[in-house]
C-alpha cells in the first residue's frame, strides 16, 4: 500500500548539467522539476563544470527555493558528476534527469505509486516524449542486441496507445530515470570512468543481475529535447570516443563466460571493421579514430575492467544471463552492422 500525505517517501532528483544555460535548457527544465506535484521531494544540480555560468544563473533565479542544492562539480566527467549527486542524496529513491527535459507534474506520484507497491523493482522509467512533437515517442525503455548495438524502444513511434501498461524493460534511459537507493548501495553507482554513455546499461545490468526488476511505467511522463551541445562536433567525437570503449567495456563486465565468449569477437570484429570502413572508404579519420581509441583504452584499462567483471560476477550476480537475453533485441547481424557503421 502506498504511503500518503507526508508519509510519503523522499525522493531525492539528481539534475545534471552541462553550460545549460547557454543552449537555454537549464531554466526550463528546472522549473518543470519544482513544479513537481509531490509533497516530499529535494533537488540536487550537479554542475559538471560549466563555463556558462549556469551556478550563477541558478542560485540567482532558484537560490531561494529550499528543495535545491547546487553541487559545482570541478570535473565535466558526467558519471562522476552522478556518483557525487548520489552522495548528496537523502531520499528513500533518486530520481536521474539531465538537463534536457521537463517534467509533467504528476511524474513522481505515479512513479512512486508502482514502485511503492512493488519492492521487486529497482529501477524504472517512464514515458520520454518528444518536446518538439508530443505526438511522438523519444523513448519507452532501452535495450540492445547481444553484441551491445543500442535500440530506443518506440522511437520515432506516434504515441497512439502501443506503449500504455506497465511492463519490463532491459535498462531505463539516463535523461530520465528513478531507481531505489537501498539498490544503488547493493549494486554501486554509475562507473566512473565511463565519462558518459553506456553508463546506464551498466548500472542497469548490475541490477538485474542482482535480481531486481527494471520496469516502464506509461503514467509518468517526461518531455525529451535532445540537446544542443549534440550538434557541436568537437563533443559528439569525444562522445562517440566514450561510447565506443564502454560499449565494450559493459559486456566484459556484464556477461557470463558463455556469452562473452559469443559477443565479444564478433564485437571487436565490428569495431576493427567499421575503423577500416570509415578511414578507407568514407575517408573520414575524425570518426574511424574513436573506433580504435575504444579498443586501445580497453586494452589500456583491462586490470580495472576485469577487477569489475569480478566484483560483478563474485559478489552481484544472483541470477543468470537469460534474464537478461529474454529481453535483448533479436535482431539480425546484418542490421547490427549496419548500424553501428551508421553510429
């Protein structure tokens, strides 16, 4: 039975920014997260070194509002700078957005309501639309093949009642997600030397490995606008860079012996493949070098890679990979490619 009134548990929201203010997110999104209709509830802006003023910005316009705290994190690494919003924490759930989105205000009761009356669930998320066209999907969930290619759930996807009950997904998307802080203590916080990207398959991994669900929920509804810093080249490289390794890096820590043995090859087959395609045949260099830097960090960083498949495999894992295969897409190996030719 869910708790009422002011029984109701804290929550605490991890809001993470990046020069918000400059491609004008931080406001809006701010002020949608303090209009939340919930009684119970802090905020925590981890700023991941903005060179905008966006702390400024926000103690001049939000500073007086008791819910939030603003955390200046010296390093623009961005699950470091979660793992330090974490720590700040004192809610019974913590809420993950970044700084691209706006909340609808009933977000957190119908959250709170599922996973109140399910203790099974450690991590969820709700219904991502499209801020520029509400009509569409962002995202309902987040999966991926067996070889780590990513799939948004219902992208792109008219929002015409396909995507209305509660059901499980393999992982929830990082611009918008809640999960219990007794699981996050079990399973640890998002690695930190991922940077960003893939951070929120990992952790979603660990959790469902420790035996917990990850589930959507269709009531809870945030509005998505995929950021402007994409379109900046010199970040989308260094993005593709930390994509490339911690893709690899997720299914060395995460899969068992069998499955690695499966995946993994033809994993770094694709990479050296793709690495060829795009320095010989497109005969762009800034983005065939990413393919290789991953495979060399992995390389570079194998002692703390296999350290943390151990601590998965040892000390987390509960249950077997077929919790997590039943809900991976199927899709064909030539699609595979195809795709991650194309990302």
């Amino acid at each position: 039975m869910m708790r009422t009134g002011s029984k109701l548990p804290l929550v605490s929201i991890v809001v993470s920014n990046y020069n918000g203010r400059k491609f004008h997110l931080l406001e809006p999104c701010l002020r949608s997260v303090l209009r939340i209709n919930y009684p119970n509830f802090e905020i925590i802006l981890v700023d991941n070194a903005s060179n905008d003023g966006s702390v400024e910005f926000s103690r001049r316009l939000f500073g007086q509002d008791p819910h939030l705290k603003i955390l200046a994190n010296s390093e623009n690494v961005y699950s470091q700078g979660l793992n330090k919003g974490i720590a700040k924490c004192k809610g019974e759930y913590v809420v993950f957005f970044n700084n691209d989105i706006k909340v609808d205000p009933e977000y957190l009761r119908e959250l709170i309501k599922i996973l109140e009356a399910d203790k099974s669930i450690g991590l969820a998320q709700g219904k991502l639309l499209l801020e520029s066209n509400p009509e569409k999907i962002d995202c309902v969930g987040e999966t991926m093949d067996i070889y780590g290619n990513p799939v948004a759930l219902g992208r792109g996807e008219r929002d015409r009642g396909g995507y209305d009950r509660i059901d499980e997904i393999l992982s929830a998307s990082g611009s918008a997600s809640i999960a219990r802080r007794s699981v996050l203590d079990e399973v640890g916080g998002f690695d930190p030397k991922f940077f960003i990207g893939y951070e929120d398959m990992d952790l979603s991994l660990r959790i469902r490995l420790r035996g917990y669900k990850v589930v959507y929920i269709p009531k809870a509804i945030v509005y998505h606008k995929r950021t402007a810093t994409d379109s900046v080249s010199e970040i989308r490289a260094n993005v593709k860079y930390h994509f490339n390794k911690n893709r690899i890096a997720t299914l060395i820590k995460n899969y068992s012996g069998r499955n690695l043995l499966i995946a993994l090859p033809i994993s770094l087959w694709l990479y050296f493949s793709a690495f060829t395609y795009e320095l010989i045949v497109r005969r762009d260099i800034k983005w065939a070098i990413p393919r290789l830097t991953a495979l060399l960090w992995n390389m570079k960083e194998i002692r703390y890679v296999l350290s943390q498949r151990r601590a998965v495999q040892k000390d987390l894992r509960r249950v077997s990979d077929s919790e997590i295969l039943r809900l991976m897409s199927r899709r064909k190996l030539v699609k595979t490619i195809l795709d991650f030719v194309r990302k």
